[in-house]
C-alpha cells in the first residue's frame, strides 16, 4: 500500500490540474456567434483564387448555421443570408483548423468568428428575434463530437473497416452541422487498419479504441454495429466509449426489416446520442450555487476517476479542494443550475451525489 503522505501528496497535484481544467473550461464555453468545423472544398483557375473562393463560401455556410443556431424554425424563412461584401463586414476572423492546397483547389475546415452586434443587427433587420436561441436564452450548449466506427457483422464474421456497405454509406450522409454531438466517420485506410481490428472495434477493446483515437482526438467513439444479411432484416446496436473518462456503454438495439431503412436506423441513434449529451451539456446560467461535498477514496484510482468525470460537465463552474486525506477529498463545487439538474448531469457523466447522514457524497457509479 502507498504511504499516506506520498498519496496526498500526488493527490494535490491532481488537484491542481482539476482547478486548472475547470477553470479553462468556463472561461473557453464556445460562443453562440462562432461557427465551428465548416468544411469547404472548391476549385478556381489557380490555388489563391480558389482560397479566396473558399474563404467566401465557409462565410455563406457558416451564417446559413448561424441561423439554424440563433433562429426559431419558424422565424427561419424570412432570413436570407448577407451578400458576401455584407458577409466579411460581419466575421471577426477565420481560424484554420485544417487546410489543403492544390494549383486548382482549396480544401479547408474553418472555424468562423462573427461580430455579435453585426449579427444581431443582420437578424433583427429581418424580423427575427437576433441572438436569441432556439433554447432558452439562459442556457448555452458545449458541443461534443463522435468518432464513428459503421461495422457490419453477417454470418462470414465482421467486415473489413473500409467495407463499402449502406450502413456505411449511411453514417457518411448524416448531416450533424449544429448538432451537440457532430460525427467524425473513420477513414477505415491502412494507417487505420493498422491500428485496430474490425473485431477489436466489435467487442470494444478499450486499448484499441483508443489508440485509434489518437488519430482523431474526439471526446466520443461510436462502434455502430449492423448484425444480418444484407438484403435484411437486421439488428442495429452500438458501443459508447468515452475518451475522457474512459468509461463504456451499450446503445439499445433497434431491428430493420431492410437495408433501406438504415438511413432512419443512423438518425435514431445519432439523436439518442444528442440527446444524452444534452442532459449533461446544457448548461442553464440564471441561477448558480455552492455545495460542499467529500469523496471517499480507496486509493489513487478514485480520485483520477472523479477528476476526470467532474471535468467533463459543463454545469461544474469551478472545483476547490478543501480538503486531503488517503482515504477522502473535501470539495466545494461550484455549478450552474439547481441541485435535482447537478444530480442529473453528474449522473449521466458516471458520477452519484447522494446524501450521507447530513452531509453530500460524491462517488462513481
């Protein structure tokens, strides 16, 4: 057993790295005025022609999502998105998340930056409530992207990851701009062949699936399983695996009766996934609090595990420890919303916050 002493004293060095975390967190909570991951690919006589062709276009989609974003569905009709001399007057800035040349072609993902006044005064023009989300104006929602890994599985075993089959083809079409959770496909090429197994992604190795994500670096890995032969019926199922608490779960099986059904069968699971982020994502800023809690601990694997799992929920401003000890943590959390949607959140990120005579316990599940 570790000694008392040198456990405490790693244990404040975690402590620290939570704080820091929590703190960089809240103050980097995307703004609802900055569109993320808008990718772009056009073609023009020469490379900065096509650039300036690109930059233009990323502006265009990325306010046609502004709008999606900002807008009640029945107020959307009446916008018509900005010329594009309009456009440039309203972005602060382009960030290059990633960028390709060729002499005739410019491939780029962009984040776009807009002036929220701009914006305001572009939607306001048109009649529609300017910046003002279709959720509560209180709340803001942290996006959480998924790697995707589409197998199927007949009775000759689990296909090959660069399989061509409808299941693939129809995660590949799922639009997810806007969504809480948008979807990263795996390439399914060599260097990902080389890292993991159609049946290592089928039965969840944990040390596979996350290698394979340090190629992708996404909070999220989706293993979306179709079971069956190919001209139906078939069985729908999945593995959630999180990056950032390391933690496993089954999505519910669905059965389709054909092929042709699996765009619906994509759309179903992808919504459950949004709508499981969302119970922890939306964080409601109108009202905030204070509770003191301890975490009993059996040793340094507890802790790492609730620090891990406390800083992947946005409803948690901020951490103190109060106090160390080998075998408890005294925290004070700080937290958006009241205490019934702190239990909630925390209980979707794999964390239970119960009573203990008359003191709050915080442990995982």
């Amino acid at each position: 057993m570790l000694p008392a002493r040198w456990f405490s004293t790693v244990i404040v060095a975690l402590a620290a790295v939570l704080a820091a975390g929590a703190g960089a967190r809240a103050q980097g909570a995307g703004s609802p005025y900055t569109v993320n991951d808008v990718d772009v690919d056009v073609s023009a006589p020469d490379a900065i022609q096509a650039r300036k062709v690109g930059m233009a276009e990323a502006r265009r989609r990325a306010a046609q999502m502004l709008v999606e974003r900002l807008v009640a569905p029945d107020e959307r009709a009446r916008i018509t998105v900005p010329d594009d001399a309009r456009l440039e007057s309203m972005v602060r800035g382009i960030e290059f998340v990633r960028e390709r040349t060729a002499p005739n072609r410019y491939i780029a993902t962009l984040n776009v930056v807009f002036a929220p006044d701009a914006v305001k005064g572009w939607l306001g023009s048109a009649g529609a409530a300017a910046g003002a989300p279709a959720a509560r104006p209180s709340e803001t929602v942290q996006q959480r992207p998924a790697l995707v890994i589409p197998l199927w599985k007949d009775r000759t075993g689990v296909q090959p990851l660069n399989d061509a089959n409808a299941w693939h083809d129809a995660w590949q079409a799922l639009d997810t701009k806007g969504s809480v959770v948008p979807v990263t496909v795996i390439r399914g090429d060599q260097l990902d062949q080389s890292v993991i197994s159609p049946e290592e992604a089928y039965v969840g190795n944990l040390s596979a699936l996350s290698k394979i994500n340090e190629r992708y670096h996404a909070p999220i890995v989706v293993v979306a399983i179709v079971e069956g032969e190919k001209g139906g019926p078939l069985t729908v199922s999945g593995l959630r695996y999180d990056a950032q608490t390391g933690a496993r779960s089954e999505i519910p099986s669905m059965q389709v009766t054909s092929p042709g059904q699996l765009g619906d069968a994509v759309k179903q699971m992808h919504a459950r996934l949004d709508e499981q982020w969302r119970g922890v994502a939306v964080v409601r800023r109108d009202s905030q609090d204070t509770l003191d809690v301890f975490v009993p601990l059996r040793g340094l694997g507890d802790w790492v595990q609730v620090r891990q799992r406390l800083g992947s929920v946005p409803a948690v401003k901020n951490v103190s420890v109060r106090s160390l000890e080998a075998d408890r943590a005294e925290l004070r959390l700080d937290y958006f919303g009241t205490p019934d949607e702190l239990k909630q959140t925390l209980a979707q990120a794999g964390l239970i916050l119960d009573k203990d005579a008359d003191k709050w316990r915080l442990q995982t599940r």
